[in-house]
C-alpha cells in the first residue's frame, strides 16, 4: 500500500521520490498564470484575462491605478509588460506616440502593501499601484516576478560572469541596509527550521522503529510498516531539502558579501565625484571673480580668441577635458570613404580602363553653370536681399547689451542629471532673448539658396544648393550657447517677409510634453518648407546632448521635386566646468522622393587627436542609379563647396579594410558662406543680422505671438529680476490650463466619452504621404486672420 503511494497526482513511489528529490512535481502541477490579457471594460480597474498567451510570450497588458499626487490620489492608466520593462501610459491610444513612464524590472524591487497594492522600486523611482481585486493584483505580481527572473537571466548571459559588476540597483543607503537585515533574519530563521526538521525527523525515525519491535495483530503490522514506509520517503525528502537549504544559504551569504563590497565601493566613488566637482565649480568661480577683478589679467585668462579658425577649445590646458570625449566618438572617427582630387578641365581626358565616368557631359559644362553655381559671399543681412525684392522697411540692427548677472550654476544643476532638459527649472539667466519657435524660424537665413535652387533644371545640381541651406542653420549655433525659451502651448510666431524676401513663415507649439513646434514656409519664389520638430534633450552632468526629432520636407512648385532630411546631435560640452562650446555630429541624408537623388552628409565630430579641421562636413550627392556627380565639403560654421565630379576610381583600402572611393573633380565652387556677425556681437548674445530682428515688435500679429512674450521680452531689456518673475507666472498659468486638462479627460473617461486633448489652432495633424509618419501641417486661416484681424481662436497663454 505503502509502495503504492502517489507523491504528486499517481505513480509508483520509486517514481515518486525521483521527481520529489528533483523538485519537478512541485512545478509541473501549478498552472502559471497567462502572460497576455485584453484590456478589461471602461469600468475595470486591472487587466481582465484573456485567452493564454502564446508559448514563450512575455507581454502582459491591462489597466491599473497609479498613485500619482495627494491631489489626484489615484488614476486609472494603461500599463504594459514587455521584454522585462513595464510601461504606462494615460489611454490605449496613447501606446503609439507617447510613454508616461518605464521601469526596467530587471534591477527593480517588487512590494506588496496590502491585498490590492503593489509597490516598484528602481533607484530614485517608486510606483505605487493598485488593482481592482486581489485576484487581479496576484496575476500581475507573477507577471512581474517571472518577467523580473528572465530580464535577471537575459542580463547575465550578456555579462562577463566575472561577478565582480557594480549593482544595478540605486536605491539609498538606508533601504539597502533594511533589506539586508530582512534577507539575513530570513535566511537565518530557514536555517533554524532545517534544524527542526532533521531533529524531528531521526525522533519519528526512532519512535517508529521501536513500534516494529512491539508485538502488534498482523493488520497492524502491515500498517505500521506502511506508516514506517512513508516516514522513511520524509527523511529521505528532509534530507535533500536540507541540503539544497544549506546551499542556498552558503550562496546568498556570498553574493550578499559580494554586493555590499560593490555597492560600498560605488557609494564612495559617487560621492568622491560630487566633492570633486563641486570643489571645481567653486575654484571656477573664484578665478571668474578674480578675473573680473584684475582687467590687466583678464586678457590671459581668456586664452584664444573664439574666433579663432579651428579652435574649440578656449585654452591647452582644457585638453584632458576633452581627450575623455572622444571614446563618444571612435565609432564615427573613421577614415572618410572618398578621397577628392582637383582636375585641370583644360587638360582633362576620358580616358583610363579603371576609370568611370561620373558625369555624362563635358567638363567644360562646369563653367557654364556659373550663373547658378555662383559664390554666396555676400557682406551682411541687408546684402543678401534680390535686387527686386528692396526692403520696405528699416530693420532694427542692435539690442540691448546683455547684463553681467553672476549665477551659482552647480547649484542647480547638480540635481538635474538624467533629467529632461524642459522640465529642467531654469531662470532666464541661462536663457537667451528668443523663444525656440524664433530659433526654428532663424533656419532661413539663408533662405537664398532655396531661390537659387529653383533656377537648378538638374536635379542633383538642386540637391546641392539644398545640402548647403540644411548645413547652413547650424552656423548660428556655434557661439550660442544659451537656451531659448520653451514655447507656452499654443504660442505662436510669424515672419512676414513677404515683400522684402519673398517668404512667409508660421510656427506653432502644438505639444507640450513632449514639446513639439510645427513649422510651415511658403515663398513666392517657387518653394515651401515645413516641418515639426520634437526636441529630446539629456544632460549628462559635463554634456548636454541635444537631439531634434521629425522629418524637414521642402518641395519645389515647378519640379515638384520632394526634399526630405533630418538633424543632427548638438552638444553643448563644458557644462559645469569650462568654457562652453557647441558642435555637431552625425549623419543627414537627404533625398529627393520624386527623382530617388540622394544626398549623403557627415558632420565629424570633433576629437582633440584628429587631424581633421574642425567642423568638417563632408558629402556626395549621387542620382537614383547611385553614381555620384558631386562631392560637398567645407564646415558647418563657415561654408560649404560644392565639386564636380568628373572621374571616378576605386583606390586603396582602408585600415578598417573598406575600400576607398577617388573622385576626380573640377574646381569647386562656394554655394555658402556665412555671414560675418554684427559689430558688437559678443554683447548682443552672438546674435546674426537676422536674429537682431526677429523680437523686434510687430504690430497685427496674433496675441499668442512671441513677441508679445513680457518674460521675454523683460530679459532682452535687461530687466532680468522682473523677467524670472514672470516667467514662473506663465509656467504656473500653464501647468494650472493642463490640471484643468487632465480633469477634463477623467471626467470624460468615467462618462465613457472620446477627449480629444488639445488641438493646434493653425495646424492639424495628417499621415505624412511620403514618409507615413503622423505629421502636423498647416491648415491654413492665419493669414486671412491676420488680414481681417479677428484672433477669437487664439487661447489666452500671456
């Protein structure tokens, strides 16, 4: 009977204890919970469960309520478990553009408060959530925990094993010490209960042998044998639960030594570093005070001058700072894939069998193309007018001088590192007398390139003067370093140059978090531009990197040829110690979607050993078959050049083993030179001619106008104290519109209706035909608002 014994659901006991010594039955005989649900009804609270997931799925989803403020309590969000990260967000619809939040489960700690709670920790960030039962709350903790165990697993077969890797985890001293104290109580109170149970286990050992000695009726036997049996199978079983007990507990107290070493070590690197650095911000600013103090020394202390071709750093010493930069970088820093040689179109022949022809005319065809490949080397803003296109009226050509404010910038930012840069509180001191969306519209500066490229009847000739103007808005940046100001949802800005330039522009902030700027040009010189921009931004304690987000479109009307490219990554380096320096690298490809012409551009990124010059950028525009008929160089912050290329070879390999492309061109031709600075720049925030010009005050322009900003407006009068001032008043005026906001879609929620948030007042949001992103474009009625002076649709943000 005895033998026959079914440990876990039949079987014989051989069998039996087989599986119970190797812990299967315990597994094999729980049903785990499905890793995939539906979405429950508008009045659920937690994911209602749908059919079982998929074998190997690891993707749970359902509704939740987060813990947000002691205002709002409680709100109901949409939470989804993926790939070991828990996202949330407000609605189902917001899955597709916008993450409230992520919590990377791998290095986080899972609580469970009460019977509906559940609480994550990962460094500095907690949820606190709750589900609408404790049923549901049990199916999301064993979600959680097995989808917590394989991001463990993922992770360590992606490390070294070398086990000597500081903790992820970041959380603070007080409740790392709680949780050790937790842990060894708990291991020392298993250890205690594998006492008792051997203890036990060898008296029910001997009390049942001494039962077998008496003389018992042979029913009674059979039974006691059978008893003796099954206490023989709990020994046996003790015995190896015992066992891998002990093991457990020699393997915890060693990675539990192991982990407390490294988070030590950590904890004492960290706050080493922030000594360090703080102890350089105070030095910085007592020689800043100093040099202030003694004009005679001001001059050394200032090293090169800016201007200076090449330099960007402002003295050698700076030189250590900047050699840690470049690990940033060696992915970039390799060997350009061409090489360009200048060919005499006098004494050039077609001829070699290696050779291919890049272009099918002649050389000579490079001198007829002088009228359109004409050098741009005009002196200032005004000079850069069309002759038939004469300004109507004066422009403003200064600002007030910039006041000499001193500031303790390492106490603010050193509790802004990881932070987004717009939800960063910074006064305006930091700050430059424009907005963002004045900014976007400083990009057609060189809005003459554009003209030019109208007259292009070739396409890959258009693509160059395009390559230029999309190099040529980040020459403005190189000396300002201040921040612009983040637009108020729903501002505006427009600039009207219809009859002095021949363009007109209209920017909106259609988003606030995350920020977005809608942009739309139209010229009546046979070209418009629009675009929208998202600019996503980390500091990072010595950098900030800066990285616009969205597609810039520019469409010819006569060709009807399709630009489209995008930015590249600005960082602003020196951030606490330093003088601060700005530059730009990564890769634009612009491409002509009617023709399949191409552009490819490379901005280098500085490195302290390149021999490169600064600045460098780099490119080839090549037709829809991929043979290239130019080649583009110069610097982002001086000019662009444009070569004809009339040969082409295969050349030698590189040290990383690509081969290298020699283009043999003609003499290049300057597309873009930048225009030389105001006098007295350096005073007016290194403002250009036309960044003098554009707060100047307008009349007729909509009331949501940048120009009509007063925080704005204060600071370029100097009046810095009175400008922070209302600048916190417009960002509580604009947090208090999206409480209201908020309320407003709960409200709808619960009632089972559709919120549609805020909509832009001249823009509205399509699918982008060409590149099928969700895009905003101009709907049109501002001009004709601005005609007739009706601004009702405009939101009262001032």
């Amino acid at each position: 009977m005895g033998k026959a014994a079914a440990l876990c659901g039949g079987g014989n006991s051989t069998r039996g204890l087989v599986s119970l010594l190797s812990a299967v039955p315990c597994l094999a005989c729980q049903e785990l919970p499905a890793m995939s649900a539906e979405p429950g009804g508008r009045g659920g609270g937690g994911a209602a469960v749908g059919p079982p997931a998929a074998p190997g799925s690891d993707t749970y989803k359902g509704w939740l309520f987060k813990w947000t403020n002691y205002l709002k309590g409680y709100q109901r969000r949409w939470f989804v478990l993926s790939n070991g990260l828990l996202s949330y967000y407000r609605t189902q619809a917001e899955m597709a553009h916008t993450c409230r939040g992520t919590i990377n489960l791998s290095t986080a700690h899972i609580d469970t408060e009460d019977s509906c709670n559940i609480v994550l920790t990962n460094g500095g960030r907690t949820y606190h959530l709750k589900a609408s039962s404790e049923v549901e709350r049990q199916r999301w903790v064993t979600a959680l925990e097995l989808a917590k165990a394989k991001a463990i697993r993922m992770r360590n077969n992606q490390s070294d094993d070398s086990g000597d890797e500081e903790p992820a985890s970041q959380s603070d001293k007080g409740e790392l010490q709680g949780t050790l104290k937790t842990l060894s109580s708990k291991l020392e109170d298993l250890s205690t209960c594998n006492e008792l149970i051997a203890k036990h286990g060898a008296a029910l050992q001997r009390s049942l042998s001494e039962l077998e000695n008496l003389r018992l009726p042979a029913d009674g036997g059979e039974k006691l044998k059978a008893v003796n049996e099954r206490a023989t199978l709990f020994r046996i079983t003790s015995n190896a639960m015992i066992n891998a007990c002990r093991d457990f507990l020699e393997l915890a107290e060693s990675h539990s030594r192991k982990w407390h070493r490294a988070l030590q070590h950590e904890r004492e690197q960290r706050i080493r570093l922030e000594e360090t650095i703080e102890q350089l911000a105070k030095q910085h600013n007592s020689l800043e005070r100093a040099c202030r103090g003694a004009p005679g020394l001001a001059p050394a202390a200032a090293g090169v001058p800016s201007t200076t071709k090449g330099s960007v750093q402002s003295a050698k010493g700076e030189a250590s700072d900047e050699d840690e930069e470049t690990e940033y970088f060696d992915a970039m820093e390799d060997a350009p894939a061409f090489i360009t040689v200048t060919a005499d179109p006098k004494h050039h022949r077609r001829s070699g069998s290696n050779l291919s022809g890049a272009s099918e005319g002649h050389p000579e065809e490079w001198n007829l193309e002088d009228n359109v490949f004409e050098s741009s080397n005009q002196g200032s803003y005004n000079e850069s007018t069309c002759k038939d296109l004469l300004p109507k009226r004066r422009r403003r050509n200064r600002i007030p001088d910039k006041p000499n404010y001193s500031l303790n910038l390492w106490s603010i930012m050193k509790n802004c590192i990881g932070k987004e840069l717009s939800k960063i509180p910074m006064p305006v001191n930091f700050n430059e007398p424009l907005s963002m969306l004045q900014r976007l519209t400083e990009d057609l500066e060189y809005h003459e390139l554009l003209d030019k490229a109208v007259k292009c009847e070739s396409s890959t000739e258009q693509m160059c003067f395009v390559a230029a103007f999309s190099v040529s808005s980040y020459s403005t940046t190189v000396h300002r370093t201040a921040k612009p100001f983040n637009p108020l949802l729903g501002e505006t800005y427009e600039l009207d140059r219809l009859e002095e330039l021949g363009f007109r522009s209209l920017c909106e902030q259609v988003s606030h978090h995350p920020p977005a700027a809608a942009h739309h040009v139209y010229s009546r010189r046979g070209w418009t531009l629009w675009q929208e921009i998202t600019i996503a931004s980390k500091f990072r304690g010595k950098y900030l990197s800066i990285m616009p987000l969205g597609a810039i479109h520019l469409e010819f009307h006569s060709s009807g040829n399709h630009y489209v490219w995008r930015k590249v990554t600005s960082t602003v380096h020196n951030i606490i110690v330093g003088k601060l320096w700005i530059d730009q690298s990564g890769e634009i490809e612009i491409v002509n979607h009617k023709s399949k012409d191409k552009c490819q551009l490379k901005f280098t990124p500085y490195s302290y050993f390149s021999r490169d010059v600064p600045r460098k950028v780099t490119g080839v525009v090549s037709d829809a078959d991929g043979k290239a008929h130019y080649v583009m160089s110069g610097t982002w912050d001086e000019k662009m050049e444009c070569s004809k290329i009339v040969q082409s070879s295969h050349g030698g390999t590189s040290t990383e083993g690509k081969q290298k492309t020699v283009y043999q061109t003609l003499t290049p031709k300057v597309l873009w030179k930048k225009y030389p600075l105001p006098e007295n720049a350096e005073n007016m925030y290194f403002f250009s001619h036309l960044a003098l010009t554009l707060n100047e005050p307008e009349e007729r322009v909509a009331p949501t106008d940048s120009r009509l900003r007063p925080d704005q407006r204060l600071m370029e009068s100097g009046r810095w104290d009175e400008a922070n001032v209302e600048k916190q008043r417009l960002e509580e005026k604009q947090r208090a519109v999206r409480r209201r906001r908020e309320a407003e879609a709960v409200e709808a929620l619960e009632e089972g209706k559709d919120y549609e948030g805020y909509i832009p007042q001249w823009f509205e949001r399509k699918v982008d035909a060409v590149t099928g992103e969700l895009i905003c474009v101009y709907k049109g009625g501002y001009w004709e608002a601005k005609d007739k002076q009706d601004w009702s649709k405009c939101p009262d943000i001032f």
